[in-house]
C-alpha cells in the first residue's frame, strides 16, 4: 500500500488511474468488423456483376435488333426492284386461268415465280427469326395478302406439278401473321383501286408488245 511522507496509508485508487473495463465486447467488435467487410465487399461485388450482365444483355439486344433490321433493307432492296415489281403488277391486273396462264410468255411467266420466290423466302426468314415482324408486316402486310390470293392460279398450277408438296408455305405463312393482325381488312378496302393502278401501268407494255 502506498504511503504519504509523514506514513499515513493512501487508497489504491488514488494512484492507479481508473480504466473503463471494456473486455470481451471490443474484442468481439474487432473480431466482427473483417467478416463486415468481407460481406459488404461480396455485396458490392454482386451488385456491380449483376449490373453488368444487364448491359451486355442490352447491348446483345440492340445489336440483334440492328442485324435484323440490316437483313430486312437488304430484303427489301431485292423486293422493290423493278423485276419483281413487274411480278407483282401483273398478278393483280387480272383474275388468271390455266389457260391465261398458258398463253403468257416465258419472262413474264418468270417474273411472277421470282415474284412468289421471294416473299416465301421473306416468310421463312421471318418464321426462323431472322426478321423483325413489325418492319415486315408495316411495310409489306397489305401487299403480302393481296399477292397471295391474286397467285392462286399459279400456286395450284405449282403443286400440281410437283405432287405432294406445298407450293410456298413460308410465304402461307406470311399471309397468316399479316391476317391475324388485322391487315386483310385494310386490303380488302384497297385491293380493287391497286388492280385498276396495275391495269393501268401494264397496258402499254401489252400494247408496245403486240406492236413488236
């Protein structure tokens, strides 16, 4: 025990400071704050992995989106061209017979199979997912089903040349997707002012033929 200069007994807390007992809770607090961290960082970790996923799911899309779009204009090129237009022109300028159909000559005969050819491909480009339906129906839906029932005499004359095997069913196809979004309404409404226009655009190259 401690003791003043003249004896007198000191108490023990008068020399040895006072210390706050903090024991095992600042050990278990030290020992708890690696694990937070390691926690926080897996967290961290998560979030920013799950975030990028979402990008390059974004980005994947957009550019798939893009090539189909591409694939659709270089489509589109071939359809407008002025040989498949002349197919298209004629089979609405008049109801055909086997007969009708006989009498054409071989290039005009060719122009409409070119003409049936190509929306079939178009139809099982769409079918395969290669295409976007929306820029195909909005661009080609009212055509697409007014072709197809102005070619039924030369569908027919197709499978009965080749039995056993439908004759353009991606192009069938074509023409279900646009009917079930509505677009066979509108080419009714349409139909018999586009035969008169093809009428009219078809009579003078009849005329300069039968002149040559």
């Amino acid at each position: 025990m401690a003791t003043k200069d003249d004896g007198d007994a000191l108490p023990l807390t008068s020399v040895v400071p006072q210390v706050a007992y903090e024991g095992p809770r600042k050990w278990q607090a030290a020992r708890r704050s690696p694990h937070r961290e390691t926690a926080r960082l897996a967290i961290t970790s998560t979030v920013i992995s799950l975030i990028a996923v979402g990008i390059s799911a974004i980005v994947f899309a957009e550019g798939r989106t893009r090539h189909k779009r591409d694939m659709f204009l270089r489509i589109q090129e071939t359809m407008i061209s002025e040989e498949s237009y002349r197919g298209r022109q004629l089979l609405l300028s008049q109801a055909f017979t086997e007969k009708s159909i006989n009498d054409l000559d071989h290039s005009r005969r060719a122009e409409v199979s070119r003409t049936l050819a190509l929306f079939d491909t178009m139809g099982m480009y769409l079918d395969r997912g290669y295409l976007v339906e929306d820029d195909v129906l909005t661009m080609w839906g009212t055509r697409v089903v007014r072709v197809w029932n102005a070619a039924q005499p030369f569908i027919r004359r197709r499978e009965r040349q080749t039995p056993g095997i439908r004759a353009y069913p991606y192009f069938q196809h074509l023409v279900e997707r646009a009917q079930k979004s509505g677009l066979d309404a509108l080419d009714r409404e349409l139909s018999t002012s586009d035969r008169l226009g093809a009428i009219g655009l078809l009579a003078p190259r009849a005329s300069n033929s039968r002149n040559s």
